[in-house]
C-alpha cells in the first residue's frame, strides 16, 4: 500500500486528536462488485494476526485476509465540496 503525503497528514492529525497511533486496514466483507473485495481503513490498536508495517511514517495494522488485496493500493485524500476524506485507489481495480 502507498500512503500519498496529503493522506499521511490527514490520518497523523486525526492520530493526534484521538490518541491513537495505528490505522487498521481490514476487510469489509463486501465486495466492491468487479473491483474485487471491499476494504475499511480506521485508526485502533493492532490485532493478534495483524501484520505491522510502517508505511509514509505511519504505523499500519493489515487484516490477515487484506494483506494480499491491498499491495497495489493507494491511499489518497479527496477534498471536494462534500469534505475531506480517504480513498483508495488501484490502477488495476477501480476506485475501492
């Protein structure tokens, strides 16, 4: 997974606010249709079978089942006029 520098720093403050200082990336347990399976990003503390990484600075948790889904993903920021928020995206899946 590659964390673009304008993610890095929305996820570094939203750590500095909460407290919490690993972004967990997990299965949603939905498929996103032809793009292949679904993924939630959240900041919480690491799990059993989680595999950690530092990614862009950041401490990053993989569900066991997310590891092999997410190598070829980017973790970007949209700001538009509905707000700021994380997307990810895949050059050879849609936008998940």
């Amino acid at each position: 997974m590659v964390i673009t520098d304008e993610a890095g720093a929305f996820i570094r403050a939203e750590m500095d606010k909460t407290g919490i200082s690993t972004l967990r990336v997990l299965s949603s347990g939905r498929s996103c249709s032809c793009c292949g399976p679904g993924f939630i990003v959240k900041l919480g503390p690491a799990e059993t079978n989680d595999r950690l990484c530092t990614v862009n600075g950041l401490e990053v948790a993989y569900e066991p089942h997310a590891v092999s889904f997410v190598e070829s993903v980017t973790l970007d920021l949209l700001d538009n006029e509905r707000g700021r928020r994380l997307v990810m995206r895949s050059e050879d899946r849609c936008a998940l």
